[in-house]
C-alpha cells in the first residue's frame, strides 16, 4: 500500500508541474504578444509624427505614466 501511494502521489505531482509548465508557456506567450501589441502602436504614432498628422509627442509621455503606475 505504501508503495501504491508514493505511485499515486508522484503522479499527481508530475501532473501539477506539467500544469504549471503549460500555465508558464501561456503567460509567456501573452506577454510576446502584448510587448508586439505596444511596439506596433508605437511605431504607428511615430511613423504619423514623422509624417505630419501628429503635430505632439504626447503618446511618449503617456507610455511612461502607465508604467509607472504599475
């Protein structure tokens, strides 16, 4: 009997790590997209100051303020 719950124990920590590996992947991968996400707006509001449609740098400030804030 012993023998049989360090077996059923064992599998069930083997179970929770791979759940914690696949929720680990997860947050990383949602990250990636997030940090693309932001670059992308960014280089956007760029691109509209260097051509004229955007007259401030405004969207740099408020970047800042968001990160610190968190």
């Amino acid at each position: 009997m012993a023998t049989r719950q360090k077996g059923v124990q064992r599998a069930e920590r083997i179970g929770q790590l791979r759940r914690q590996r696949k929720l680990s992947k997860q947050t990383q991968v949602e990250n990636r997209l997030k940090q693309a996400k932001d670059k992308k707006k960014m280089l956007t509001e760029v691109q509209k100051f260097r051509k004229g449609v955007r007259k401030d740098l405004n969207f740099l400030d408020g970047d800042k303020e968001k990160s610190g804030q968190k």
